[in-house]
C-alpha cells in the first residue's frame, strides 16, 4: 500500500490567521477587549469547537416518537455536542452581544465576526443561532411584553437560553407565504391562541419557543386570505412536563446536506400562542426576523469561504505535483488568488451590512444607512450564499425581487442613496491611481445601473420584474 501519507492541513487560530478580520477590527473597533476575546475564542474553536462540530455531523438527530408504553412522544433527541454548542453559544455571547451593545454602533460588528469565525466549525449551530437573534430582534422591535422570552434568547446563562425557530413555511407556501399559509388561529377566552395546521420545514426543532404566522379566524370560521390575514405568534414548543405544546412531530427530513441540524415537518393540533403582531401585520412583522438571519446566512457563508481558502493555502504548501508544491504553480496561485480576491471582498460587503445593522440599533444611522440597509440585505444574502445557504431565508430570486421591493417601496430612495454612497466612495479611491482601472470600470458599471434605475424607479414591483 506504498509508504506516502500526505501531510494535512491544520487548522490553527481562525483569528489570528485572518488579517482583513484582524486589520478591520484594528481600524474600526480597536478595543483590547475584542482582541483578546477574539483571540480566546479562535483558540477555544480549535481545541473544542471544531469537534463538537463533528460530531454533531456524525451523529444527526433522530425522532422518538412512542415511549416504550406506546404512548406518543415525540421527543427529537440530539447528541451531547449539539447540546454544549448551545451551552457554548450563550457563554460566548453569540446572539447577546448584538443586544447589550457594549459597543455602540459597532456592536453587530463584533457580535458578527464571531458568528464569522464560529461557522465553518459549528456544525450548523449557527442555524438555531440566527433564528434565536431573529426573534429577539422582532420582539424587540415590536415592544411587547414578552421580556421573559426577550431575556431568555438573549442571556450569556447558558442554563437560561433559549433558542427560538422560525415556522413560516408550509406545503403550499415556501416563498409565497402570503397566499400559501393554511395555518390557522383561534381566539380563546383568555386572549391566547390555538394554531392548527401543518408547517413543512422547521429547523432546529429542538428550540424552546417559535415565531410563527397564522390567520386569525373569525366567529364563523373565516379568515382573510393574502398577507393581510397573517397575524405573527410567538408559542413555546414544548410544554413545563418535556411534552409538545399542542404539536405532533410528522418526520424528521431526510436531507442531503444540513443532517445535523433537526428539521421537522409539524401537524400543529392547538398548539398555544400569543398574538405577537398587529393582526394582520404578520409578515411586515416578521420581516425583521429575515433581514436578521438573512445577514447571519451572509456572514455564515464568508466565514466558511474564509476556511476553505485558508485550508487550501495551507495545503497549497504541504502538497506537492509535478514535481514542486502546489504553490509553486502559477496558475494553481491564480485560482488561489481570485479565491481570496472574492473571499476578501464578500467579508467587507458582510462587514459593511453588520456595521450599517449596528447603526441602526444604536440610533446613530443616516436616512441613507438606513435605506443601505433595506437595500444591501438581500443583495448580500444572495450574492453569497451557495448550496442550501441559497434555499432556505428567501432563496435567490426571491431575494431579487426583495430588492425591487425595496426599490418600488421607497419610490428609489434607495438607489439613490446607493450611487451616492458609491460615488463617495469612488471619489476616495480615485485618489490613489493604483486603483484608477478597478475606478474607471467600476464608473462604468455604475452608469449602465443608473440607466436601469431611472426606468425602475417609478414602477410596481410586478412591472419592475419584467425588467429585471
Ligand atoms: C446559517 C444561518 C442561516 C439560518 C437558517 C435558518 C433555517 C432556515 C429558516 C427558513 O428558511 S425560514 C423561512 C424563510 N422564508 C422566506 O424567506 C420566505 C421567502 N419569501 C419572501 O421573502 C417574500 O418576499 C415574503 C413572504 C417576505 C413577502 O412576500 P409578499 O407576500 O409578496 O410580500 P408583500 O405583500 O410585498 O409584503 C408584505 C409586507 O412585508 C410589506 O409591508 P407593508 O404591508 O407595510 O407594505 C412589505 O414591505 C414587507 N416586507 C416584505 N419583505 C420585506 C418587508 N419589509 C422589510 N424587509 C423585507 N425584506
Ligand atoms: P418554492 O417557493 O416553490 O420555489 C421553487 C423555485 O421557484 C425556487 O428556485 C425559487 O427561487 C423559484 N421561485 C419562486 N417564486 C419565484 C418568483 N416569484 N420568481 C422567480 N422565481 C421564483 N422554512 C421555515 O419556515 N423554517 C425553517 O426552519 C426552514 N428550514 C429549512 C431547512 C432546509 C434544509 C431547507 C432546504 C428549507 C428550510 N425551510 C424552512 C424552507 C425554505 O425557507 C424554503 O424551502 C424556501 O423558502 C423556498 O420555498 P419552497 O421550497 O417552497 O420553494
């Protein structure tokens, strides 16, 4: 069987590996605080996390759905390391430190880039972790008085946390929930809510509470179609004695990819909820829980580029091939370079919709940050995202119409803020003429987008499509 074993790539410190995180942070949030934290925590994921990760892999979730007396259950069990990745996740702040804002503007920024460095070794807790900051983030933003949960999802105690799902899809309704979602809710004596109907994907099934959209049915019966009759729920999954809140767990998907993660097809048979939103107001309310985890997909995919060309530089020096390592070869240096030419790039974008996010929680944005903000989103999430990264939160064109309903809704405000803040920054880098040819396309770019947007501007989403 011959005697050659390749040497592997190591995976070392992904904080002090990185250079653009290191040089980012050095420049916007130089605190020493965040270096050394940083740091532990690049540590902590090669000794501990990156295994957890692992075997979280190796060992997906299953369903006990009968105890041994044959009485239904429905219990999701998953491993020990999925559990302490929970545990992990509160102890190092990953969806708290967004919300205790120690540092200011900069909070998401540095609430992000361990959400970055985190990824590619989480075994895909990072899923649960996005939906959790979505949900804070919506009961947050709609003020109710829910602060227990509030608390919950957002605690560094890790015998508190809670993480939370996020139900919106059924058989009929992946990305047109408006007119796809069957789920009912009926009003109880004492203002709470049951639900009844069947939610089709639900990931990290195991979580403590959900958000979740419903119509709300009248005296006889009836409710409003369309997104008009979408009310938005908050409901716990499983009741004080460990059994489910009114829900029968159906299967566990048989996936190709995401097998750590447990996700479920529910028959919701009276499950109890509050009324979260407005009614009615279920998928504007709602839709701040997408541009939360539509920003975690974002840095979760630049953080897992950012892996894969380390690894691959790392192993670039280890392996050889014709007779010299591989990064002796010119043009295998030139695949590596546009790696982390879009690796480099992507991780800026990311940066830069986390910071503008930041902004915005801390009160200090601009009415341009703002509309940056609604814009740049979605265009981040699809740009970026690849594999099931594309699927779930709003899958690629459905991303692109997002953007021309951001564009329709603000009448073009913001592309206008867009190309001035493009232009700005255009104006800076023309300054250094190392980067007059990189200026000189990109003005050209910039021309052929503005043409598009004076046709865009004034009209419905449903004609913007046609010109898309
Ligand atoms: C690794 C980390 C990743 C974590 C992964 C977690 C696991 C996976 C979890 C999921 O996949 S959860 C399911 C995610 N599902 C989607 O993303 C659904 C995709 N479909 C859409 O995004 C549709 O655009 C949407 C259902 C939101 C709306 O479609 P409609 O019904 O055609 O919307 P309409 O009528 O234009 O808008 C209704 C209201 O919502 C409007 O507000 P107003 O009533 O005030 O006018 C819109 O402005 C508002 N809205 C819609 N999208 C918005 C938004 N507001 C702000 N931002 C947005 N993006
Ligand atoms: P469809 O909406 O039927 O779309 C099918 C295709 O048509 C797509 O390519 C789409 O881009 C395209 N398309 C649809 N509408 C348009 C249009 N107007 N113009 C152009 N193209 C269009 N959902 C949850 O609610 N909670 C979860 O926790 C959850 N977890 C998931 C986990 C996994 C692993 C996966 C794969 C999905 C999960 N989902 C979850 C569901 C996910 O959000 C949906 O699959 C996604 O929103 C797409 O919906 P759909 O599958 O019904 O596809």
């Amino acid at each position: 069987i011959g005697t050659f074993f390749q040497e592997r790539p190591l995976l070392t410190n992904s904080f002090t590996q990185d250079a653009l995180l290191q040089a980012y942070l050095q420049r916007h949030l130089p605190e020493q605080q965040v270096q050394q934290d940083l740091l532990l925590f690049g540590e902590r994921l090669v000794s501990e996390i990156e295994a957890l990760g692992r075997q979280c892999e190796l060992t997906p979730p299953v369903l006990q759905r009968y105890d041994a007396w044959g009485r239904r259950v429905d219990r999701i069990l998953t491993c020990d390391a999925w559990t302490r990745l929970k545990h992990i996740s509160a102890q190092e702040g990953l969806v708290a430190a967004g919300y205790e804002r120690t540092y200011g503007e900069w909070s998401r920024v540095y609430q992000m880039s361990k959400i970055y460095l985190f990824a590619p070794s989480a075994g895909l807790y990072t899923c649960p972790l996005a939906m959790t900051d979505g949900a804070a983030k919506v009961i947050e933003s709609l003020g109710v008085p829910v602060r227990e949960e509030f608390k919950r999802l957002t605690t560094r105690d890790e015998k508190r946390f809670w993480t939370s799902g996020q139900w919106m899809t059924e058989r009929r309704g992946g990305s047109d929930v408006s007119s796809g979602t069957e789920t009912v809710a009926r009003r109880q004596q004492d203002g709470w809510f049951k639900l009844y109907g069947f939610k089709w994907f639900t990931s990290a099934t195991d979580a403590d509470v959900t958000l979740t959209l419903a119509r709300i049915t009248d005296q006889h019966g009836r409710s409003t179609a369309g997104s008009s009759g979408l009310s938005l729920f908050l409901a716990k999954v499983w009741d004080s004695d460990g059994s489910c809140n009114g829900i029968e767990v159906q299967r566990l998907k048989d996936k190709l990819g995401t097998r750590q993660v447990p996700t479920a097809e529910l028959l919701l048979d009276g499950m109890s909820a509050q009324l979260l939103s407005e009614e009615g107001r279920g998928v504007a309310s709602i839709a701040n829980m997408l541009t939360i985890t539509r920003i975690h997909n974002t840095v979760c995919a630049v953080g897992t580029m950012r892996r894969i060309t380390h690894l691959c530089r790392e192993y670039a020096r280890k392996r050889a091939a014709f007779g010299k390592l591989l990064k002796d070869h010119a043009l295998h240096v030139q695949t590596l370079s546009r790696l982390e030419v879009e690796t480099r790039a992507a991780f800026l974008f990311a940066m830069e919709v986390c910071r503008l996010l930041g902004r915005e929680e801390n009160r200090s944005a601009s009415d341009r940050d703002t509309l940056l903000l609604r814009l740049l989103t979605p265009v981040a999430k699809l740009y970026t995202a690849k594999q099931v990264l594309s699927i779930w939160e709003g899958t690629t064109n459905v991303l692109s119409l997002d953007v021309l309903r951001s564009i329709a809704k603000s009448s073009g405000s913001v592309l206008q803020a867009f190309f001035t803040d493009v232009t700005e920054r255009l104006q800076v880098a023309e300054a250094s003429a190392a980067l007059h040819p990189a200026v000189t396309s990109l003005h050209t770019s910039l021309s052929a987008l503005k043409r598009f947007a004076q046709t865009a501007a004034a009209r419905p989403t449903g004609a913007l499509e046609q010109s898309a």
